[in-house]
C-alpha cells in the first residue's frame, strides 16, 4: 500500500509538472504571437502611410505635369525642340503610374493578401525602374538642351517669325512673360544664317551692330520685317509689341511707338548709345534655358528621391510578408497542439 501510494504521488507531480511546463509554453506562445502580430499591424501602419503620401504625391505630380503641357507648351516650339514637351509628358505619366502602384499597395494592406502583396512587390520594383530611367532621360535631356537650344532658338525666330503664326504666337508669349526680347543682348557666337544680308539687303553697318546680333537686329531677318519695307524709315517697327516694356500698374504698353521705332538708340539705331527705356534689353536665351533646366532638374530630383522610397517600400513589404509568413506557419502549429486536436 505505502509503494502504491508513492508511485501515485509520484504520478501526479509528474502531470503537474508537465501541466506547468505546457502552461509556460502556451503563455510563451501566446507572448511570440502577440509580439509578431504588433510587429506585423506597425509594418501595415507603416505602408498604409507610405502610399497614403504617394498617392498625394502623385497628384501632384499630375497636376504639374498637365499645367507645364498646357500652358507652357510654347516653349518646344520657341527652342524648336519637342524634349520639353516630352518632359511634361513624363511627368504626367511618372504621376499616373505612381498613384497605382499606391493603390495596389493600399488595397494589399486591407486585404492583408500576400498574392496582393506580391503584385505589388513587384510593381514597386516596375515604378523603380521607370523613375530611374526618367531621370537619366532628364540629365541626357539637360545636355542636349545647352548644345542646340541657341541655334535652335536662332532658325525659329529667323525662319518662322511672321510666317508661321505657331511659332509667331509662341515667342510673343515667350517674350511678354519672360519680358525679354530676342536671344541675347550679345550675340552668342557665329551662325551661318548671320552671313546673309537683312531683308533690307542691308548688312550690320557697325561692330555695335554686330555684337548684337542675337539681340534686336535678329528681327530684321524675319518675314515679320520683310512686311515693314513697304513703309518709310521713320515708320517701320524694328521690333514686335511683345519687346516692349509694359506697365505693371496699366498692364498696357509705356510707348509701342518709341519702342519699337527709336532714331537715338536701339532697335533701330545702333550707331548711338542712348538707352532706350521702353525696350527689353535682356535677351530670352538664358530665362528660358532657365525655365526648362528647371523642369529637367525636378524630374532628376523626383526620379532620384522616389526610387529611394520605392526601395524603402520593397523593404517594408518583405517584412509585411515575412510576418504573413510566420502568422500563417503559427497558425498551423497551434492547431496541430494536442490540445486543438
């Protein structure tokens, strides 16, 4: 009897102990679980917000892509390029495909799916590449810019101005809102269409005169004077109205006549040194490389920062995955537990 006793007492410490060790393990289990699962609700939080940010980003995106398409589409027609348009173009389409990679990316947080999540995965590592090569098109762009925009600028003005009303209309809102007139004040280095005389037959009369050639000479080897020869001397517009001075407080021009017609100065004498204050003086040639370096050097900036955040975002979802993973696998083992059997 006492051994039958023993061995029974000795039994029941033995489930006891075994009781404890389960219950320890459950409660171990348990704290795994919960810690994986507030590890996996920050990973979602944390890309809820990333593509929350990208979406708004991407709007605007679109919006200054459709804005510089629409209203400052004179540009490509002025340096007689179509890169800048293209430029707005991308943006537009850099935007577009950003905000729906975001909303895969939301509707994969919610659905907490991992074929969701996968699709993605990947679409983030697409939207990579297309930013990376949008922004090497805008360095290259940048380049090729600075080597052909001037004589580009040079044969739209020459050839078109006067003649083709695109191209008349383009460098008239060019010249109004950049307030600049012609190319340069100073002339920017040989063409070969500056070797041909004036639509006068008349050559530059002065070195003065020839320095400025890129400046407002260069208007007197457009169709645009061609016209004014059938009018006298003192009569003829050396310059178009979009080359004078305009007053901020009327939003009229100061004097059209003395601007574009000066017989002490520029545009029509160059043998003087008098300053003529109803005429532009600086040239468009450096504002509007200005202006389309600037549009080249957001996209370089934009392509540059969001593939960095892209590949933040990749990071973020294989983690989000990974915890998926784990949840799925902690699942499958506490239903094989004796316990749940």
């Amino acid at each position: 009897m006492p051994r039958r006793a023993e061995n029974y007492d000795s039994e029941k410490d033995s489930r006891n102990g075994e009781m404890e060790i389960s219950t320890i393990e459950k409660v171990t289990r348990e704290k795994q679980v919960s810690r994986k699962a507030c590890t996996m609700n920050c990973f979602k939080l944390l890309l809820a917000i990333f593509n929350i940010i990208f979406i708004l980003v991407g709007i605007a995106l679109l919006a200054v892509g459709i804005w510089t398409a629409v209203s400052k589409l004179y540009v490509s027609n002025v340096i007689g390029d179509t890169l800048f348009s293209a430029a707005s173009y991308l943006l537009i389409a850099v935007g577009f495909v950003v905000i729906c990679i975001s909303i895969v990316g939301l509707l994969a947080v919610l659905k907490e799916n991992k074929r969701w999540l996968k699709i993605y995965f990947g679409l983030l590592i697409f939207g990579f590449l297309i930013l990376i090569v949008a922004a090497i098109l805008a360095i290259v762009f940048k380049g090729e810019v600075e080597s052909v925009m001037v004589n580009s600028m040079r044969k739209s003005l020459i050839e078109s101005y006067g003649s083709d009303k695109v191209i008349t209309d383009s460098w008239d809102k060019l010249q109004t809102e950049l307030e600049c007139c012609a190319i340069s004040r100073k002339s920017l280095g040989p063409y070969v269409l500056f070797n041909f005389p004036y639509k006068d037959g008349l050559n530059p009369k002065n070195d003065n005169e020839i320095e400025s050639q890129d400046s407002w000479p260069i208007y007197k080897r457009t169709e645009f004077y061609g016209r004014q020869l059938k009018i006298g001397d003192g009569d003829r517009k050396y310059v178009p109205p979009s080359c004078c001075v305009v007053d901020k407080k009327t939003k009229d021009y100061k004097s059209l006549k003395h601007c574009q017609f000066f017989s002490t100065g520029p545009p029509s004498n160059f043998e003087s040194t008098f300053t003529n204050d109803y005429l532009l003086y600086q040239g468009c040639y450096d504002k509007a490389k200005e202006l389309v370096l600037g549009q080249s050097d957001i996209i370089v900036a934009l392509g540059f920062v969001f593939a960095f955040l892209m590949v933040a975002g990749m990071v973020v979802t294989f983690f989000l995955l990974r915890s998926l993973n784990d949840e799925a696998e902690d699942e499958v083992k506490r239903r094989r537990e004796p316990d749940n059997l």
